[in-house]
C-alpha cells in the first residue's frame, strides 16, 4: 500500500506542477497589469494601479479591432452553426458510397493550418470578384459585388467558417448520433410532415449542442489569428491588432487586455457550471418523482381506468 | 480550357458521377427503407440544407484549396499579365524551395527552415504527450468526481486565453528583464541574462504552451471511456504500474492519442504566433517564411506552394500517425 | 370507426435476405389480431410495412379495402405504439397526447379538451402538465397509447409495448389493453414473442417463421390443432417423437419411433412412408398403463415440483427429454428419479404432424 500511496503523492505533485506551467505565465502577466512601472514587470511590484486598463479603453484600434472582431464572431456563428447542422443531417442521408469522401471533405480544414486556410480563401476569393477569365469567363461575380463583398470581414467570416462549421459538425453529429430514430418515426407516425418532424422534433433534441457549438464557433473566431490575419485585408480585428502590437514591443496594456479576458472566461466557466448543477438536480429530482409513481402504482393496486366513451 | 477553369469544375465532375451512381443504384436495387431526399426533408429545408452544404464544402473547402494549388503552378506575374499567355504551368515556384531562383544555388536557409519546422513541431508534440498524459490518466481513472470537476474547470478557463497573449505571457517570464532572468541573476546564478528568445528556448516553450490543451482533451475523453475494472483487473493479476500502461491504457486510448498528436502537430507546424513574438530575429520558421511571401514579398504563386508543401506535410503527418496507431480517421477525429 | 387491413402476396426483400416472404392475410375490423414468433421471424417487418415506414418489394398492403401504396405512414389511417414507447422526452403529458392533433392545425382549445378527455381514460386526470420523464413505467405506457388514440386511428399497431414492463404489470396491462379494445372498438394488430400475451388477448393469431406465416387461427385452435410442426412445438410445450408413418388412415396415423410404435390424429392426411412427428402435450401424459390409447416406458431423469403441478422429464430419444405435467390430485405416485415410468396418452391427444423446422428451444 505504501508504494500506491507514494505513487499517489507523485502524481499529486505532478498535477500541482502541471497548472503552475499552465497558470504560472498567465498570473505573472496578470500582476504586471496592475504594477505602475512602464514595462510590465511582477517584481518588485512598486504600486498598485489601474492605468493600464484605461490605456487599453482609449486605445482606438484595439476598439475597432474588438467592435470587427464581434461582427465576425457573430456572422461565423450564423454561418456555420447552420452549416453545420445541414452536413450532419446530410451525413446521415448522403448517397452511402459518397459518405467517405463527404467526411474527408467536411473535416479537412480541422488538419489544415489556419494559414493555409486564410492563404486559399484570399487567392480563391480575389479572383472571383476580380478576375475577367474567373470560371471560363462566363460566371464572374459582377463588378458591384467587389465593393460590397470583397472586404476583410467578409473574408474572414468565409474563411474563419471553413473550418468553425467542421467543429459545429462534430459537436452537432455527437449528439445526433444520440437521437432515437422511433422519435421520428412516432411523430411521423401521429401524422407530422417530415418538415415538422425537423421544428418539432430533432430541432428541440439538438438544442444543447446547437447552443455549443454556437458558443464554441463565436469564441473559435474571436481568438483566430492565423487565418484571420491573411483573411482580413487591410481591416483590423483584436487579435490582430494585439498581434501587431506585441510585435512592436511590450506594454502592461497588454496584460491588461489579458486580465480582462480571464475574468470573462472565468465568468463563462461558472456560469456554466451553476446551469450543469442545476441541470443536474432537476434532473435527479425528475427520476425521484417516477420512482415515487412506480412505487405508488405498485403498492396502492392498480388504476382504475374512469369509464369513458371514446 | 485555361487550368483554373479546369480545377473549379472537377469537384462538379466528382459530384456528377456520384450521383449518377447513386441513380443506377436507385433503379436497380429495391431498399424498402427507401424514402426520397425531398420526401424526408420537403422542398424548403431540403433546399436550405443543400445551398448550406455546398457553399460550405464547395465554396469554403474544395474550391479555395484547389485553386491555391492551380496558383502555385503559375508563374508570378503583375495583374494586368495574369491569364494571359505568359501565364503557363510551371514548376518553378516547387523548385525554389530547392534551388534558389537568385543565386542558383542550393536553397540552404528554406529547405532548412522546411526541415527545421517539421522536427521541431514532432519534437513539441511528443513533448506534450509526455506532459499531458500522467494529468489526463489522473483525471480520467484515479480522481474523484469533485477533483475532475475542478480540474477541468481550470483546463478551460486559460484554454480561451488568445494564442497571441500566452506567447505574450511566455515573453514576459523569459524576457531579458523577465522574471526567470530576474530571478537567476538575484540567485547569483548569472550575471548577465540568459537570451531564451534568441536561442530559441522561447519559441520552444511558447509552442508547448499554446498547445498544451489540444493534448489534453482528446487524451482525457479516451481513457475516460476505458472501463475502471480492466485496469483493477490487471492490478489484481500483479501488473506493475508502468506494464497496465503499456498494456491496458496505452493500447485502448490509441484513438485520442492519434488526434492529439495530428492536432498538435498541425497546430504547432502551422503557428505563426511562437516564432514571430517568442522566436530571436535568426529564428526561422516556414510558416513565417509563407507570411512573408505574402506580406513581403507579394510573391503569392510562390507562398501558395510553400503552403501546399506545409499542408502536405501536415497530411503525410496524419497519415503516419493513423497508420502508425491503426486508428481509422473517423475515429481520430471527433 | 374500425377498418381491416388485407395484405396480398406481402414480400419484403433487404438486399438478399427475405424478411416477410409472400404473406397472405385479412385481418377483420374491430379484431384483435396478434403476430407471434420468435425474435427475427419477420413480424416487426409486417408492422413496420402496416405503418408505412417500409414499402413492400412486392405485393399489396390494403387498409379498409383501400391500396396503400405511395401512401407514406403520416398519411395512413394507422397508429403504432413503439417497442420503448418513443415519447416525445421534452413535452409535457397533454402536449405528448395531443401532438397528433397539433400537427393537424387543430387550435389549443381542442387540442387541451381533447387530451384532458384521454388523460381521463387512462386514469391520469390532472397529470397533464407533467413531463414524461416524471412518470413510472405504466403510467408511460397509458400516455403512449392515449397518445396513439387521440388521432383517432382506424388500426392500432403495438410492438411488444409490454415488454419493458415487469411482470404483475405486465399481466395487468394485458387485460387493460384488451378493455381499451372492446371500448374503443378499433383494430388492433399486436406483435409479441410471448405467447402468453398472444392467446388471452387476441381474437386470432397468425404464428410465424423465418419470414413465413405458418398458420393463422384462434388462440385455442392454434393450442389444439397446430398446422405445422413449427406451431406445435412453438406454442406451449409439446413433446415431438420423430419418426416415419407405418400405418395411416382418414383419422388415425401410426408412427414409428424410438419408442416404437406410436398413435395420434392424422389431420394433415399423411400417408404409410412420410416422414412425421408425433407430438404429445405433457399434460396429456397420464402415468401409469392406459387400457384404451398407447403407453411407453423410459427412466424418469428429473422431477420438479412446482406448486401446483410437478414436471416429470424422461429420458427422450435423442437428447431431448420427454416432459410430462402431473396435476396435484390426480392420484397415484409421482415416480422419482431412477425409476423407470410407464405413461399413456389418449390417442385423441397425440398429433401427427409431417416433419418440418422445430422451434428453437
């Protein structure tokens, strides 16, 4: 026994050792957003101050940045989660010999590198408004649609969607996997249309995970840079501007950035988990009240069914 | 039929003989489960789901990579010359990874930096193997209920910190006036600092970092699933610790091992953020080099087949990976 | 309103395995019909093909005289309780009941009148805000059939809906379901493999096969005169001695068997040469040496008492044993193990039958 509990001390220690190289870096950025030296120390920690949050709040381009990268969070979110929920359910009905090389095609941006991603939407995208020889020269986009659509932000919402629905597909595949198909076949049954099988039935069964992955593909974009770098053009969003600004030296601003985005993720983390617990418990009280009723049914005889004419 | 035009319809051609297939079958063999795509779906979803299916596979995936490739295969040219009769295939952007189109010489800095990447993105993924590995099996097998929850609570919360701010982060503790060197010349280890991001250590760390998680989630949902008694089993049968690894665990978490390593791999091959903040200015990197072709450069031909060759060593990776593991990709990726 | 459901010449064909082979049958409006066979005889294929979510690969299905072919199963005039039941987890009760009736544009006032009046019959009044997971076994399974009854269908189908249940409720839902019937007064076609359920509901059964409907018949006559060897030996106990006819007339047939020469009812008129089985029910043994009928002899392997009868297990021909129910007050001594029985049957009760597929134990 000895030796397991050795062992288990080890990888205590271990797991210890494990977040400190995770949070370690995080929290000594952190310290330096509220230090008062200009260049963002920890040690020896010379006053507390919040001048590097309101720095960051008058930075103008790290506002449009933000402001440009919500749009685009919210466009890949209306994008690709219906994108992804259309593969999945096409997943399942696809002519069967073309199944293989559907998934191949849906789950390839998830192995292909963001810059590969941001590079081919921009070449493939900069000729179809520009080019006269586009698609044997008959189907070229019309001249106006460059004006209107050949922009940072719609391109990185393209770009950033190639490979956000593929997430959205597999969050949304796991759970219909899950789905029983004698639901379908029981509304069909009662008389629904097919179509209303789809609102009333699986829409409502899919919601948590359409509700993921809507939350995964908007923060899978706010966080993107290296497709979004090449996808943007000349437009800007936070991270790219956080990436330019890293590049031209280091400010406690940063950090400060940083400290903000924590606390949201934490928020997020707790917020989440109260929902699950709370899940959790009304689910566990559900299972309570049937057994109740088994018990009931079981031990006070039978029901006695009211006579109805029917 | 310029080329271009070539590529943009073969995805159409692929879908054709697909469905001409899936006709024949139709007609020839009675399933009676059968029921129609429009009959399962009506006219309106049916329409919505295939325009949201095309534009995606077609418009996003196929037809983007496909045109990257036809450009690499052209010569670079000015706009107005593009599509004219200068503009034939050619190898010649492939080439100049290997001979250089300046001095004819052998092209040592790009063929160096291809190689460089590759080793070092292998090298990181093992690395975060070895580091994620003990906490997944932790959390898996041997926590409590409570201790998981909390864990992956703080799993979650840094994994949505940006790349940019943790390579940031890294910068800060490894700087010259950063804590580490603060803290080694207080201890009268050195008198000077230590260059951690010129000699790459940086850049190293910062890769691991960034992609510490990619690792752990996948590795976690494998063994996860692994039943408690086969490894209570083996104990009782005597295995030592390290044999139940090797024997029960490593075996049956192949799958998420696969995809851990293909996402790191390609995530750490494919990253721009370690080598440009956390690299030294002799860093090289190919990725880096492939964001100078298009910021620098605007040699586009060029980059887009330094990409190709990135992309294609990503699948090679994947490849050997799955073969290696005998994982099937469906089941590598979930 | 009841409608009968005709299926001619039903073939359903997945790839090359034959699931229902050239079925032939007419079930009546207003009876109670019940498919019974062993798991994977092709009876849920029958229900499934009823309801529409499977077109036949040849043949007719006919509901109330009327072709259904082209017809999908949300347009048929049938409702189908599922095997697990298949409501709908995110609804409450009343919206579970009267789904059918939303999907047919019926506004909220009918549609909540309605469910109340169903909730009413299955004896959850008041119950109907509830959602489904709060709800025991039997009370999921009244919501399933109110569910399937507020559309008013012509045919209820059920596939094995008892079968999740435990046993007192089991037996208890069986007389339910058959109260509902008689009530509502509309056909009911009921899949099951036990045969329990089979003969105290249904009106008649059809037993069947690999895919094959072997005999179609009232409970009793299905017990009494099975058609094949397949029904004899499915539907309840039945002792079979294989051998060959030696001597055969109108009504009578002798088998030749290990046990030697053996007598029963020769309904299939089998002739002197045809290979047969006699099949003998055990409580048509009666032990001891009869003046009338046949009598054989074997060592008794086992006894078991069971209350209210006790099983006696010869020692059979092959590896099979010969069983035999004793009545708890029919006299005489029960003979223990080791001892060697002598038994008879009255020749009324032994049944020749020509030789075929034999259920599987």
């Amino acid at each position: 026994m000895t030796s397991g509990f050795a062992l288990r001390v080890m990888l205590g220690f271990y797991v210890f050792l494990f977040f400190i190289y995770l949070f370690g870096p995080l929290v000594v950025m952190g310290v330096t957003a509220f230090n008062t030296p200009s260049y963002p120390q920890t040690i020896p920690f010379e006053g507390f101050t919040l001048d590097w949050f309101v720095k960051l709040y008058n930075h103008r381009q790290m506002r449009e940045g933000l402001w440009n990268s919500i749009i685009i969070g919210i466009g890949v979110v209306a994008l690709s989660v219906p994108i992804g929920l259309a593969a999945s359910i096409i997943m399942n009905q696809i002519y069967h010999r073309a199944r293989g090389l559907f998934y191949l095609v849906t789950v390839s941006p998830l192995l292909t590198p963001g810059v590969v991603i941001g590079i081919s939407t921009v070449i493939f995208w900069k000729d179809a408004f520009e080019s006269t020889d586009f698609f044997l020269t008959y189907a070229y986009l019309p001249a106006f649609t460059k004006a209107l659509f050949y922009k940072g932000i719609v391109l990185s919402i393209l770009g950033q969607s190639s490979f956000v629905a593929a997430y959205c597909l597999l969050i949304i595949m796991a759970r219909l996997t899950r789905f029983d198909r004698a639901q379908e076949e029981a509304a069909l049954d009662l008389g629904a249309s097919y179509p209303q099988v789809f609102w009333h039935v699986l829409l409502p069964f899919l919601r948590p995970a359409l509700l993921s992955a809507g939350v995964i593909a908007f923060l899978s974009s706010f966080e993107n840079y290296n497709t979004t770098t090449f996808a943007i053009l000349a437009d800007k969003t936070l991270v790219t501007v956080l990436a330019g600004e890293v590049r031209q030296g280091t400010t406690p601003a940063l950090s400060a950035l940083a400290v903000i985005i924590i606390g949201f993720s934490l928020l997020g983390a707790i917020v989440y988990e109260v929902l699950k617990r709370r899940e959790e418990r009304i689910a566990s009280e559900m299972k309570e009240r049937a057994r109740l009723a088994e018990r009931g049914e079981t031990s006070a005889g039978l029901f006695q069914p009211a006579v109805v004419a029917a | 039929m310029s080329s271009r035009a070539f590529v943009i319809l073969l995805p159409f051609l692929v879908i054709a003989a697909f469905w001409v297939m899936a006709r024949y079958e139709a007609r020839t063999v009675h399933d009676p489960t059968h029921k129609s795509y429009w009959e399962r779906n009506g006219m309106v979803l049916g329409i919505m789901f295939i325009v949201l299916v095309a534009l995606w596979t077609l418009f996003l995936v196929t037809l983007p990579y496909l045109y990257m490739v036809v450009e690499s295969f052209h010569p670079r040219l000015p706009p107005t010359k593009r599509f004219g009769p200068e503009d034939y295939l050619t190898l010649e952007q492939y080439k100049s990874l290997f001979v250089s189109p300046v001095d004819k010489e052998w092209n040592t800095t790009h063929l160096y930096a291809f190689f460089y990447t590759i080793v070092v993105s292998s090298a990181v993924t093992f690395l975060n193997l070895c580091i994620c590995y003990p906490l997944a099996y932790f959390m898996a097998q041997a926590g409590t209920v409570q201790q998981v929850r909390l864990l992956m609570l703080g799993l979650i919360v840094p994994y949505w910190v940006n790349e940019i701010l943790r390579a940031f982060s890294i910068r800060l503790l490894l700087a010259a006036k950063g804590l580490i060197n603060q803290g080694l010349m207080g201890a009268g280890l050195t008198d000077a600092p230590i260059d951690f991001l010129g000699n790459n250590t940086g850049m190293w760390v910062g890769l691991s970092y960034a992609n510490l998680l990619i690792m752990m989630f996948p590795l976690y949902n494998a063994i996860e699933s692994l039943d408690k008694n086969q490894i209570e089993a083996a104990r009782d049968l005597g295995a030592p610790w390290w044999k139940i690894h090797r024997d029960v665990v490593i075996p049956y978490a192949k799958p998420g091992i696969a995809s851990g390593c293909t996402m790191v791999f390609m995530l750490a091959a494919g990253s721009l953020a370690a080598p440009l903040f956390l690299g030294g200015p002799n860093t090289l990197w190919f990725t880096a080099i492939v964001y100078d072709f298009f910021f620098q450069a605007f040699n586009w031909p060029r980059g887009s087949a330094y990409a190709f060759l990135l992309l294609a060593a990503c699948i090679t990776f994947v490849m050997v990976m799955l073969r290696l593991f005998k994982v099937k990709l469906g089941e590598a990726i979930r | 309103m009841s409608a009968g459901v005709d299926l001619d010449g039903v073939t359903v064909r997945f790839g090359n395995f034959t699931a229902v082979n050239n079925a032939n049958l007419a079930i009546r409006g207003g009876e109670f019909f019940s498919f019974l066979g062993p798991s994977g005889c092709g009876k849920t294929t029958i229900l499934r093909t009823v309801s529409g979510f499977l077109d036949p690969s040849a043949g007719k299905v006919k509901i109330g005289g009327q072709d259904m072919a082209g017809i999908g199963p949300n347009k048929r005039p049938t409702a189908l309780i599922f095997q697990n039941l298949a409501l709908f987890p995110l609804m409450t009760v009343s919206e579970n009941i009267a789904y059918g009736l939303r999907v047919r544009g019926m506004d909220k006032a009918t549609r909540r009148k309605k469910a109340e009046e169903l909730l009413d019959l299955i004896a959850l009044s008041g119950q109907g805000d509830k959602l489904v997971s709060e709800l025991s076994g039997g009370q999921k399974q009244r919501v399933a059939i109110a569910r399937a009854l507020a559309v008013e269908p012509q045919v209820l189908l059920l596939d094995e809906p008892l079968s999740a249940l435990d046993l007192k409720l089991r037996q208890h839902m069986r007389n339910e379901l058959r109260s509902i019937q008689q009530r509502v007064g509309i056909t009911f076609i009921y899949i099951t493999h036990d045969q329990g359920e089979a003969l105290t509901m249904s009106d008649r059964i059809a037993v069947m096969s690999d895919g094959v409907i072997e005999q179609v018949a009232d409970g009793k006559t299905v017990y009494d005169e099975p058609e094949t060897a397949f029904v004899a030996s499915f539907v309840g106990e039945n002792n079979p001695f294989p051998g060959k006819v030696s001597k055969a007339s109108k009504d009578e047939a002798v088998v030749d068997t290990a046990f030697g020469k053996l007598k029963g009812r020769n309904p299939r008129g089998l002739k002197a040469g045809d290979k047969a089985i006699l099949f003998v029910r055990p409580e048509s043994f009666k032990l001891g040496k009869g003046g009338e009928g046949t009598t054989l002899e074997s060592p008794v392997k086992n006894v078991a008492f069971e209350g209210n009868m006790t099983h006696v297990f010869l020692k059979g021909a092959a590896k099979k044993d010969i069983t035999l129910t004793v009545g708890r007050h029919v006299g005489g001594k029960v003979p223990e193990q080791g001892e060697k029985a002598t038994v008879h049957y009255a020749d009324g009760l032994g049944l020749v039958l020509p030789e075929g597929k034999m259920a599987r134990e």
